[in-house]
C-alpha cells in the first residue's frame, strides 16, 4: 500500500475577525501519498490558501486534526514543528517569499543556517541547486534586482535546500508571465520526478493544475469530487 505523508480529517476553520463568524472550510478530508504531485483549484476565496497553511501546520483548524508525515500537529511542540519545517517539509508563500535585504544566497540558505548546518557542508550542493534553476548568476543579487520569475526560482530554491519530503506550494506562478509560469511548472515536475519530492500545490490555472498529478478541487470552503 502507498505510503501516506498526510491525512487530514473534518478541517473546519472559521474566522471572527471584527463581524460575523464565516465558516471557511467546513469539513475538508484530505490525504497525500508519498510521490504525488497534487493541485488545489477553486474561485478565489475558496479557501485554497487557508487549507494549505493548516495542512502545513502554518495555522490551526478550529475542528479537525492534520497528521503530517507521522506526527498529529496538534500534539508537536512548537519547536517540534520549526524542525520538521526546516528539515522535513518546506512552504512557498504565495506573496513576499524573499527578505528583502538578504541576497539570493542569503534568502537561500536560510533553513539551513537557521538549522546550524555548516556552510563547508552545504555549500555544493546549494549551487547545484541554483545551477538547476538557472540562478547561479542571480546568488549575490538582492530579492528587488530579479525578475518575478527568478524570484519565485528563487523561493523553490530555498525550499528544496533542506531536502524535504514534502513542498507546499501557494500560486507558485501567481505573479508569472506565461513563459515563465510554464517554466516554472516544468521545473516542479521534473522535482516531484526525479527528487520524488511530494508537492502540494494551490494554483488558478487549469493549465498550470494539469502538470499535477491530481487535481483537487474547492468550491466554498468543501473539497468537491471531480
Ligand atoms: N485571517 C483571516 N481572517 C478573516 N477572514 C479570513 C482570513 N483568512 C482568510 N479569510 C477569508 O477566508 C476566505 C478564504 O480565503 P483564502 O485565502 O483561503 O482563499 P483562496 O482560495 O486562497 O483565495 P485566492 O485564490 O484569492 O488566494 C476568504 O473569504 C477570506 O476573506
Ligand atoms: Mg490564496
């Protein structure tokens, strides 16, 4: 039998920010095999992006438990949780992924340096990385001298350093041109291919969805049945 990475059970999440209660996702079941490369549809507002961040532990769901890659997130510490994001599992946000005053480099090798991991040790591989998503020559820039596109390369980038098991990924080609989207979405593929890294990722685009290998898809605050 498949090997599950994450198995989320009845996620309700509502919000109560200065109003009434909305219920945003009320009851979504979701689970994720070792090696799939799944995308998340649906309208804006759906709730994609709010079921993303809790199926990565980034926010809790008021109902419902999340297991993810053998530990309930509601029972880790929270110290428990940095780990495994920093070595287990890694998230592209879909807006403002890089720190501004950092270089690419920088930006990069942040998990790794906040792990305490050893330059001498990383190093290599690092530039191979950014060798394999053409930013060899972008290392020493700051975030505002790339191109959008090169800034979300650059984003993948430093959640593939850790070498994770599972990459979330929130409109990974949101903020990109055609060209550059379809680029982008190749370079996912050949990750979840040939690193047999998991991915999950939010998109709008059919076109960019039918790269996955399933497709899930939401419609106010449910996972509908294709
Ligand atoms: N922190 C919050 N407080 C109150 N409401 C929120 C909060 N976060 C999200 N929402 C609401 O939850 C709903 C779903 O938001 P979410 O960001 O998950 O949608 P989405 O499907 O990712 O949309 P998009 O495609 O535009 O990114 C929206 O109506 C949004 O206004
Ligand atoms: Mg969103």
């Amino acid at each position: 039998m498949a090997e599950l990475v994450l198995k989320a059970e009845g996620i309700k999440k509502s919000f109560a920010a200065r109003g009434p209660i909305t219920e945003v996702l009320k009851g979504v079941d979701f689970s994720l095999e070792k090696g799939e490369f799944v995308a998340i549809v649906g309208e804006s507002g759906s709730g994609k992006s709010t079921l993303l961040y809790i199926l990565a532990g980034i926010d809790k769901p008021t109902e419902g438990s999340v297991t993810l890659l053998g530990k309930r997130l509601d029972e880790v510490k929270d110290e428990e949780l940095a780990a495994m994001r920093r070595r287990n599992f890694s998230f592209v946000y879909q807006y403002d992924n890089l720190v501004p005053n950092l270089t690419v480099y920088e930006n990069v090798t942040l998990p790794l340096v906040l792990d305490k991991k050893k330059e001498s040790e990383f190093k290599k591989d690092v530039l191979e990385i950014a060798e394999y998503l053409g930013l060899a020559d972008r290392l020493d820039s700051y975030p505002a001298q790339l191109s959008g596109g090169e800034q979300q390369r650059a984003a993948i980038a430093r959640a593939l350093v850790t070498s994770p098991d599972v990459i979330f990924l929130d409109e990974p080609t949101g903020s990109l041109d055609k060209e550059r989207g379809r680029q982008v979405m190749e370079l996912l593929k050949d990750i979840n291919s040939t690193r047999g890294v998991t991915l999950v990722m939010v998109t709008h685009s059919e076109a960019h969805a039918a790269y996955a290998s399933r497709i899930v898809r939401m419609e106010d605050g449910n996972i509908i049945a294709l």
